[in-house]
C-alpha cells in the first residue's frame, strides 16, 4: 500500500507520516506541499490513499482532487481540513473523497479512517 500526504505545513505532514508509520508499518508514504507536487507524485508513484488539504499554494485540494482520479481513478482521497463549512465538505464530497475529516487527525481517528476504506 502506498500513502500520499498533501499539506503545505510541515508539523501537519509529519504527524500525519509519524501517525501512519506507527499504525501501517508501511514505508511507502510520500509527501507534498501542494497540489502541484502531489500530481507529480501521484504520476510517478501511483499512491493508493491520498490523505488532502484543501487550502494550499500553487494549486489547492479542490483543483487537484479531480486530476487525481484521471491519474488513477480507484485512488481513495481523504480530505483533511480545516475548513469545517458544510460547503466545502459537500463539494469535495462531489469532487470524488472518500471522505472529509477536520485537522488534526490523532492516531486513534486515523484508525478508524483507514479501517473505513
């Protein structure tokens, strides 16, 4: 299994990685600050679950999230943001997420996040 994490703050990235590591035992977990780097990873390493913020530089979650499903349409997208509007959770919903969940995710909701896909 391969995990991509896309968000443009580092402390948010690397509790979501130390999370992942500890719960998978998985080494194939790759990063990017934004969504033009997780569409260069998502080309070249194919993730099977990319963990997505919405608010970024260079190009946002709701631009990538599509783009993703042309690379590899059974890639699972969760969407991790702050933004907790109805709004925001509805289209990424429409967009084609797995699911939408409010920063931060500790271990035991990444638990459960990973165990629902």
């Amino acid at each position: 299994m391969k995990y991509l994490v896309t968000d443009d703050s580092r402390l948010a990235r690397r509790v979501l990685v130390k999370s992942l590591l500890t719960l998978t035992k998985e080494e194939n977990i790759f990063q990017a600050t934004n969504g033009l780097e997780a569409i260069q990873v998502m080309l070249k390493e194919r993730p099977d679950i990319v963990f997505l913020d919405l608010t970024m530089p260079e190009m946002d979650g709701y631009t990538a999230l599509p783009k993703f499903f042309k690379i590899k349409p059974d890639v699972k997208v969760v969407v991790v943001s702050a933004d907790v509007q109805e709004q925001a959770k509805e289209r990424v919903l429409a967009l084609g997420a797995s699911l939408h969940v409010n920063k931060p995710i500790n271990e035991q909701k990444l638990k459960e996040i990973l165990e629902s896909l």
